[in-house]
C-alpha cells in the first residue's frame, strides 16, 4: 500500500507542493487532496476547519 501511495504522490503536482512541508509525508498529502481537492471551494484557509469538514 506504501508503495502505491509514494507512486500517486510522485505523479500530482499538488501533492509533491505539500510535501515539501516539513511534516507531511506521502500518505498526509495524499489523504489532504483526497478530502480537499484543489481547494478552490474555500475562500480562506479558515473555512477548511469548519465543522464537517474536519469530522466535527
């Protein structure tokens, strides 16, 4: 599974962005752009932690 993950994150420019954070790895990154997409429906960073996104 490990393996199939680093390829996915390999080959998706967004995911290979969050992963030169320190602290996301491969699974992180993926999983965030899994649940997130691009993004664009958040106006602000804020907005990402609203209750149901986040499990809430």
């Amino acid at each position: 599974m490990s393996a199939k993950i680093e390829a996915i994150a390999k080959e998706d420019e967004t995911i290979c962005r969050l992963l030169s954070v320190p602290g996301i790895g491969p699974l992180g990154a993926t999983a965030l752009v899994a649940a997130a997409g691009d993004g664009k429906q958040f106006r602000k960073a804020r907005d990402m932690n609203r209750p149901g996104f986040t499990g809430e």
